[in-house]
C-alpha cells in the first residue's frame, strides 16, 4: 500500500492529535465578520439639524405623441426644507415655481392648450414630538402668498371641453395668501432616514379675476405618504475612538444585500373643492418601489403605480366631467458608480407597462378610451450622498412607448405613443 501511494506521488501526512481539533474546530466552526460600522446619529429633531423630504422636487419634461397634435411641456422647482434652531423646534421655507403647457382633446375632441403658471412661497415652522423609540410627532405649518395665472385656447375644434377649469374662465389670475399644514407620524428606518403619514390641509384666499367673479379659493384636505432625511445636530452618544477596529468597516450605498427607496415611493389622498363654484378634484394614488442589490453595484427592482382621479370642471356655463384610472408595473435594474465617498452615478433602465383608462364628458359629447401600454426607459442622476442611508440626486432621464394602443367607445383603435425627455430630482435613501 505504502509503495503504491510512493509510486503515484503522495506522501502520508501526520499530525498530533492537538492539530487534528484544532483543524476539525476550523471547519465546523464559521467565524462571522465584524460587524459594520453605523456612525452615531443626532435623533430627529435636534439643535443644528437640517430635514428634506421628498417634497424637493426640480422637474423638467417635453413630451410628444405619435401622429397627434397633443403635447406636453412642464418645468417645476419644489423646495422645502427645514432647520432645528433648537430642540425639536424647526424653521423652513416652501416655495414653488412651476410651468405647464398642455395641448390634449377635449370632450367634443377639440385640441385645447392649457397654459399654468404658478409662483408660491412662504415660511414654515414645526415641531417635533418624539413619541419613543423610533416614532415622533412632526407637524409642520406655513404661511404664504401665491400667484398662479391660467389660460385656455382652442387651437382646433368648437370648445374648450377639457376638465380641470374650476371656473371656465379663459384667461383668469389668482393672487393671495394661503395657509397649509401638514402633520405627519414619522418612523426613522434608519439612521437619517424616516418615512412619515399623516393629515394635510390647504387654503389659499386669493379671488380668480378674470372670469365671473365667485373667488374660486381652494381648500384641500387629504393624507400623504413622505420619504425625508436628516444631516447635521450632535449625536446623543460620541463616535468610538477606532470605529474601524472596534466595529468593523461602516457600510456604504451600493453593497450587496441592500434595499433602495427613493421619493416616487409615495401614497396620497385630496379632496380639493372651489368656493362658489360646482367644480371639484379626487385624487388618490399609491406607488411603492425599491431596488435590491443581488450583488456588490448591481440592483434589481421594481415599482408599482396605481392612481385614480375625477374632477369636475367649467367650459364657460357648461359642467364638464373627467375621471382617469390607471395602472402600471416598471421592473428595472441599476447599476452603481462610485465616484467618490460622498458621490456616484446610479444609471437605471426600465421596462414599463399597463393600463388606463380616461373618461371626459361635457352635455352630450364623450371622449372616453381604454389604453394599453409597454414602453422603456432610462434615469441617469448623480447621486450626492449627504449623510449615511441618504441622498439627493439629479440627472436626466428619457422614456419611449414601444406601443399605446386606444380603443375608444365606437371600438375603433388607435396607435399613439409618447417619448419624453427630461431631468428630475430624486430624494431617497437606502437600508
């Protein structure tokens, strides 16, 4: 036997009998690694701490329809932002500038263009009510003026029967103050991370001139879902002196195992209605979504969009009637670019698809139409990581429909897709 194992190269082994349990404890035993480092954080609500959520938004699109003379164009700046001058006690800002022009058909299949544009802001205070452990109280109030100014023209057709108009007034300006408060029970997932639900609601004072004179001030009540974070105050217990020996290394965006969620995360619910007038607005939407990364850089995911609206609207005298349901699912991947600590690209594609469906009567003339769509797309921000578990970021993004097909009430069909270019800001975070 021995000269046989000599003949083919292998040599007997020995070992004493303190090697062989150490050897048989090495492979039955998996030493875990050290556990990552997680930098102490302030606590929401304390001195020097600044807030953002998902209410920052900065927006730009353009987007055309195959063989159709609707379009769209729209730009909009949303910031709001908050500061804890002291503990639990916050100052911010909520301003808004926004663009929108809209060419689409009409009840009576007019092609009408609707031009919006609005500039409100106001300064806001709040208070943070910590309710133990990782739960507060945080509700916010602001103070402010706006101007918003609304047009409507017939490019071809008859008349203005598309819906949306609270007092089917051409042309008409609104200038005034409003008030708003938004009062939100915010979980911190993580470190500068939270989620919050609550109540909202909104009053403006200023009288629509222009058209008949019934004020058309609006009040809205509803409930909202917001994504936000936190940086800066002091942390209740000072950093280790060797994080990096003591607890392991700190974790960062883009490792294996990791969850992404970013501000299209977002639930709500309005009822808007316009003093002396019949005209009125639903909306209720639902749209979770999160990326995971299957390995060290690269994500999968997948976003759910669910919404419902019917409004009620003037074409001068005329009541017009709009309802839109739709549904869509987006399946994606990302891919992320570190490009520094603080800083990376995130590029993300998509495949979207689903359906809609859109109602709009004025008197006797229907536009209604079921669709079904499937499109693809891409979102290129940089990503600027502020404080561990959060980021902002910035980038462009552009969408195609590979088909949307309209079936309309008579049962002919149609094929109208859209392409749209533009560049978003995103607020998200990660787990």
């Amino acid at each position: 036997m021995g000269g046989a194992a000599a003949a083919q190269g292998y040599l007997p082994t020995f070992e004493s009998p303190e090697e062989s349990r150490a050897r048989a404890h090495e492979e039955l035993v998996e030493v875990p690694a050290p556990p990552s480092y997680e930098p102490p954080s302030a606590p929401l609500g304390a001195a020097g701490q600044w807030v953002v959520t998902n209410s920052l938004v900065t927006s730009l699109s353009s987007t055309s329809f195959d063989g159709s003379q609707a379009s769209s164009l729209a730009g909009s700046l949303v910031a709001g932002t908050d500061y804890f001058l002291v503990r639990n006690l916050s100052i911010g800002v909520d301003l808004e500038l926004g663009y929108s022009g809209v060419s689409s058909y009409g009840a009576d299949g007019s092609l009408v263009k609707t031009v919006t544009s609005t500039f409100a802001a106001g300064p806001r205070i709040g208070y943070n009510v910590p309710l133990g452990g990782r739960f507060s109280f945080y509700p916010r109030a602001t103070l402010g003026l706006e101007w918003a100014h609304r047009t409507e023209q017939v490019v071809s057709g008859s008349t203005a029967s598309v819906g949306g108009n609270p007092t089917g007034a051409p042309a008409t300006t609104q200038v005034g103050p409003w008030v708003s408060l938004y009062a939100p029970i915010d979980f911190q997932v993580r470190p500068h991370l939270f989620l919050g639900l609550g109540p909202s609601v909104f009053r403006d004072f200023g009288n629509a001139q222009g058209g008949p004179d019934v004020g058309a001030e609006r009040t809205r009540v509803g409930v909202g879902l917001e994504l936000g974070g936190d940086w800066g105050g002091a942390p209740t217990e000072p950093a280790p002196v060797s994080p990096s020996v003591a607890h392991g290394p700190a974790r960062r965006f883009g490792q294996q195992g990791e969850v992404v969620i970013t501000g299209e995360v977002s639930s709500n619910a309005f009822w808007t209605t316009y003093d002396g007038t019949g005209s009125s607005n639903v909306a209720v939407s639902f749209a979770p979504g999160f990326d995971y990364f299957v390995v060290n850089h690269v994500a999968l995911g997948v976003a759910v969009q669910a919404a419902y609206e019917n409004s009620t609207g003037l074409d001068g005298s005329a009541t017009v009637h709009a309802s839109t349901t739709s549904f869509s699912a987006i399946p994606r991947v990302a891919v992320d670019v570190p490009l520094a600590s603080w800083l990376s690209l995130y590029p993300r594609a998509t495949l979207f698809f689903g359906y809609q469906s859109q109602d709009e009567t004025e008197r006797a003339s229907t536009n209604a139409s079921t669709q079904d769509f499937a499109g693809v797309g891409l979102y290129v921000p940089v990503l600027l990581h502020v404080a561990p578990h959060l980021f902002v970021g910035f980038g462009p993004n552009v969408s195609h429909e590979l088909t949307h097909s309209y079936t309309f009430q008579d049962g002919t069909e149609q094929q109208v897709r859209a392409t749209t270019f533009g560049a978003a800001l995103t607020v998200g975070g990660w787990l």
